[in-house]
C-alpha cells in the first residue's frame, strides 16, 4: 500500500493536513516522506495515502521531489538552507577583562609578613609559639 511514490495527507503532527510523497519504506511501520512537509521519518499510522503514484526513484532529492508535485499542480516550498548560529555569536573581548583587574584592589606585603613566611619555611616549631604570643597580645588589648 506504501509504495515509493505514493502521494499521502499527514493526520497526525506537526505538518497534519500536508501532502507528502513516500520516498522510501524503512520498515514494517516507518517510511520516509518529503514534500510540504519536513523530510523526515514517519509512521504509516499518520499518513492517508491518496489514490496517485508519483514515479520517483529510491531516496529522490528533494528538488525532485519538488518538481514531480508541481507537474501534479501541488503547490510546494522549496527548503532554505540553515545558516550557522556560530559564526553570528559575538567573541569575548579581553579588554574587559584587563579594566576588571585594574579595578581589583591589589595586596601589599607588609616587612612583618613577608619575615615571618620566611621563618614559617624554615622552622614550623617558631611559628606555633609566635602565634601563641601573637593571641595573647590580642587578648590583652582588648
């Protein structure tokens, strides 16, 4: 019954109401339509064949496909090509990052600091007893 050719009305979907060509049978259930419609697989459950056969070859183009529905006076969009959406996508500028680092406050490195980093690295047994003194000393004053 879906032969390739066969002239079919979708029922069911996106494109319901449509008329497409059988370009291809997949299987027991699927077939492979193209003309108003998407080119796309579809279930036979949601295709009314119609009485004419279009004599198309297996897996036609869709300019063929095109051109035998017009010689049947069905009137059919031809598809546009996809443009790609990467290139259109604006790149990140690193002028902005570098304004974003200029306004971060930068960390200065007190004498006492940097002494006692250099003291931590070579004995870990001072650092224990300075930080004790250090609490202490916060103890006191307040």
């Amino acid at each position: 019954m879906f032969e390739i050719g066969r002239l079919c009305v979708k029922i069911a979907g996106r494109d319901a109401g449509k008329k497409c060509v059988v370009i291809d049978v997949l299987d027991n259930n699927f077939v492979l339509v193209d003309g108003q419609t998407r080119r796309r697989k579809c279930n036979m459950r949601h295709l009314e064949p119609l009485d004419k056969i279009i004599s198309l070859t297996k897996n036609a183009s869709n300019d063929e496909v095109i051109r035998a529905l017009k010689e049947e006076s069905i009137g059919c969009e031809e598809k546009k090509e996809a443009k790609h959406k990467q290139s259109q996508r604006p790149t990140k500028k690193k002028a902005v990052k570098k304004k974003l680092e200029e306004a971060k406050p930068k960390k200065v490195k007190t004498k006492e600091a940097k002494e006692t980093k250099k003291e931590n690295t070579e004995n870990p047994e001072k650092t224990e007893t300075k930080k004790k003194s250090i609490n202490k000393e916060h103890k006191s004053v307040e």
